[in-house]
C-alpha cells in the first residue's frame, strides 16, 4: 500500500546518512504525521520549511515563502483622512505659562500677560477638549473665543504657535467648530489674518507646522469646507513661498495640498 511504501522510505531516511543528522523532535514528528497521512497534509500542520517549494539546497540560503517574500508597506496607501488631531495639550498649556511669565517680567508688554484668571479659563478650554469621551454634553463659551481672539491678536509673533495649537483642539471639537466658524461668518476673518501674521518671511517652523496643522484640522467639519475653498489660493500662495527644510513641515504641507 502507499502508507507502507512512505512507511519504509521513512525509515530508510531516517537510518542514511542523511537521517543520521541530529535533527529537532519536532520535525521528526511532522514528518510522522505527514507520513501516515494519504493525500496532502491536513490544515493542522504546519509546512516544514526545509521541504517542498521552500527545500534547503547545498549552498543556497534557505527562501522564504511566497508571502513571506512580499514586501509589506505599513503606511501605504494611507487609510483615511489625516486631520492632525492628537495635540500635546499638557506641553501647549506649559509653553504658554513660560510665554506669560516672560511677559509679566518684561516693563514694556506686562500688559499682555493673562491674568490668573484668564489662565485658568484657558486651562478649561483644553480639558474640555481633551475630554472627548463628553463630546456631545460639553459646549464652549463665547468668552472662551474672546480669550483665544485676545491672545492671537495681542501677543508677540514668536509666541503665538502654542495658542493656534488651542484654537486647534477647540476646532477638533464639533460645538468649538461651530463657535469658530459663526465668528469666521459673522466677524473679521481671523484665520486669515493669523496665517498672514505668522507666515512672513522669515517664518518659524514651530509657527508653519501649528497653522498647517489647524487648517488641515478645518476639513474634518463640513461647515468649513465653503471657507477652505474660497481661501485657496491665498493659503497655497502664503506657504509655496515658505520654503523649508524641516521634514515636518514638507509633510505636513502635502497632507495639506491633498485635501
């Protein structure tokens, strides 16, 4: 029978030269249950890498399999819509505090430092938006944009970065969307007026890489999508011009072009 004849082809391998290698119990006991089986293998076992299509030869590395071999592109094609949603909130807070602080200790632009009170207004700002989980019950207040307006409009160019990364997690939260875009709607344009303000030659990377990131944050609301398309020109005109070298900011920029 054909179970014999594997039986006794078994044995005269194990008992050659060959068979005499010291080799792992565990292929030993494969090849048993390979053996005593009629046709192909079950699904249960695991193909021995030594045999078949992937067999060792003298002199050869061994090859893999077939899927093995494939290369595997972890990032490509990207599934989804990147929108720069994850904002260091407790590293924002504390840039701005060390900014406020060398404000109060500057003569000349005291009067720009936020008040206890103000920073702790800012301080509910970012939990609010940190805490995603109480999206749908938590709203933000008029005075809450007034304080984010205040900081845009008031504070030194070199400081503002940190602020826009606020305006951002408020952006990221569907009821700060629609507080930003009725003031977008209703008053001075804003955003425009920041991305001018923070873009002028020569223009900081931490600067480029928080209004990038902002506006591609914009696309995730629907409401904004009028406002983006309008501005389009004007955006990729302000950054084509903002050449850099930071691979941050290059990948940042193209995420941006392809919405």
């Amino acid at each position: 029978m054909q179970t014999d004849d594997r039986r006794r082809t078994r044995s005269a391998f194990l008992c050659s030269d060959v068979g005499r290698y010291d080799l792992d119990r565990g292929v030993i006991d494969y090849d048993e249950r390979a053996t005593l089986c009629e046709g192909p293998p079950p699904m249960w076992i695991t193909p021995f890498p030594h045999s078949s299509a992937n067999a060792y030869i003298p002199g050869e590395s061994s090859r893999a399999s077939g899927d093995q071999s494939k290369p595997v592109f972890k990032h490509i094609p990207k599934k989804g819509m990147l929108f720069f949603d994850s904002v260091p909130c407790d590293g924002t807070l504390e840039k701005i505090a060390e900014f406020n602080i060398t404000l109060q200790s500057d003569p000349k632009q005291k009067d720009l430092s936020l008040t206890k009170i103000e920073l702790s207004r800012l301080e509910s700002i970012v939990e609010i938006s940190k805490d995603t989980s109480n999206y749908e019950c938590s709203t933000f207040c008029d005075v809450d944009f007034a304080l984010l307006l205040k900081l845009l409009i008031s504070w030194p160019v070199s400081m503002v970065f940190p602020v826009i990364d606020v305006l951002r997690m408020v952006i990221l939260h569907p009821n700060g969307a629609s507080l930003v875009f009725k003031h977008l709607k209703d008053g001075k344009d804003i955003v425009m007026e920041t991305i001018s303000k923070v873009t002028i030659d020569p223009a900081q990377a931490p600067h480029q890489l928080a209004i990038i990131h902002f506006l591609t944050s914009l696309f995730k609301h629907s409401c904004f999508h009028t406002w983006l398309q309008m501005h389009t020109t004007e955006i990729l005109g302000v950054f084509s011009s903002c050449s850099s070298t930071n691979k941050n900011i290059q990948v940042s920029y193209s995420t941006l072009v392809l919405k």
